[in-house]
C-alpha cells in the first residue's frame, strides 16, 4: 500500500470530500465483508463474539445497564451484533459504506436480532437517535477514517442519554512513529501532530485481492490529546485512558515480543455524559 502526505482537512467542504473518498473505497473493500457473510453469520448464531477481551473488560456486564448501543463506523456489523451477545438489549449500526451495510442488515435478519443499520456519513448520524445511546461504541481501526475529530465528538455527545458512555479501543497514534517493516525501531518519518495521508490499496492480510483498481482514501492521525480534548470540550467526563501494549493488528511483525510489550500499541478511553 502506498501513501502520500497531505495536509489535514482545513474546512467541512474538505471534510465532506475526503469522507465521500473513503464511502467509495470501503464500497470496494466490503466485497471481502461480503464473502465471509455467511461464516460470520454462524459465528454469531453459535455465540461467538468478537468483542476484544479488553474491551469486553472495561464495559463490564451490559444486561445490568446497556438497552441501547450505537456503533459509529460499523463496518459489516459483526462487532455491533456482538454487542448483543455482550447482553446490550438493542444495538444501532451507523455506517458510510452502502455495502456493509447490507452486510451488517443480511446478518441481523438472518438471526432475527434487534439491530438498526443506518447508511450515512458517521456526521449525519440520524438526530431521531439523539439522547437514546446508553453506550456510544467505535470498533478497531476507526477514528483514523475520521477527518474533524471534532464534530465527532460533537456527534457522541448528542447520541448519549445523562449517565451514557463512549468507549473507543483503538490504535496508538504513536504506532504511526516507527517503521513497520524494521526489526528495531525505527523512526517512520511521519508528523505525530498533524498527519493526514491519502493511499490506495488495502494489506493483502486483510482485505486480499477484492479489485483491481482501488480507490483513492484519505487517513488522518489524531493524537490522544486531540480525541480526548474533542469529548471533554463538549461536555463529556473522562472516567479511564490506558495506553497498552496489545497488537490487534500485528502491525510490526519484524519486530519481537519483548519490544513490542516495551511499545504503546494501543488505546482505551471511556468517557461520560453527565
């Protein structure tokens, strides 16, 4: 996969572009989603979540607090219907890809599970779910397709009831610091505090050979400080921030156990509306 530096999105006409640009790479990436359907559908009917334990950890006993939880970003909804087997009594799926959409909806009916997916960019998040969110859920690898983190968390705010919560598990923005190709670590190069990337192509151990011609996305790297200043500046109340070792993505394969427990390669964040 190659990139090129950009510099980040300087205004919501940018933002809108660079988010459309990603609708239409995702499209093309789901085609993988799409033909692991029907494995994913009996993962989920023999209750195999695919909860990360950490998080599985930090939300604790869903049945005794969660009725309603909103998965920004859901990809082709297998984390968000996983959320169900967690004990949350209904789950909501806000996705920009058309086709993980209709993923995520082919999946929830063949279960017959209580689940809503909406088609939208995750800043158009329908306003008839405002206030209704005991739990604002964002899955691995999210906030990286987001270009104004900003009006993201204005967007979280407005989805959680008083007494709701926000967490996201994610990938340590340092992760983007050091070469994943080197077998010590090296610098990669990249700005910590203001890298915005287009690309094209998708890893081959994720997504593998889905098209021939891949759409141009757009990334953006937002530091710790930019996520959690974004939620407590509208209102939300910070209640954990870990920063671990766990490598969901493998994303240094050259590199050995004992550095890459020495190295943040992840996040854990929840947050409040009081």
């Amino acid at each position: 996969m190659t990139f090129t530096v950009e510099e980040p999105a300087r205004d919501a006409d940018e933002v809108r572009r660079r988010h459309e640009a990603n609708r239409i790479a995702w499209d093309e990436g789901a085609l993988h989603y799409t033909r692991e359907l029907a494995a994913d559908i009996e993962r989920l009917r023999a209750g195999e979540s695919s909860t990360h334990p950490v998080e599985r950890a930090a939300l604790g006993d869903l049945a005794s607090w969660c009725g309603r939880a909103v998965h920004l970003q859901c990809a082709s909804g297998q984390d968000t219907l996983s959320l169900l087997l967690e004990g949350a009594r209904e789950v909501v799926g806000v996705d920009i890809s058309g086709r993980h959409v209709d993923n995520a909806r082919a999946k929830a009916r063949a279960l017959a599970l209580p689940a809503t997916f909406h088609r939208c960019d995750v800043l158009d998040t329908p306003s008839e779910l405002d206030g209704t969110a005991d739990l604002v859920y964002t899955g691995q690898g999210a906030l990286c397709w987001i270009h104004d983190i900003r009006a993201w968390a204005g967007v979280v705010a407005r989805l959680l009831r008083p007494g709701g919560r926000v967490l996201v598990f994610d990938t340590h923005p340092a992760t983007c610091l050091l070469d994943p190709e080197a077998t010590t670590p090296v610098w990669s190069g990249l700005d910590y505090f203001a890298h915005a990337e287009r690309n094209t192509g998708w890893p081959a151990e994720y997504i593998g050979d889905v098209v021939e011609e891949h759409a141009v996305k757009h990334e953006r790297l937002w530091t710790i400080a930019d996520v959690v200043q974004a939620l407590i500046d509208q209102g939300l109340a910070l209640t954990r921030l870990e920063e671990r070792p766990d490598d969901f993505w493998n994303a240094f394969p050259a590199l050995g156990d004992e550095a890459k427990r020495a190295l943040p390669m992840t996040f854990l964040l929840t947050a409040e509306r009081r």
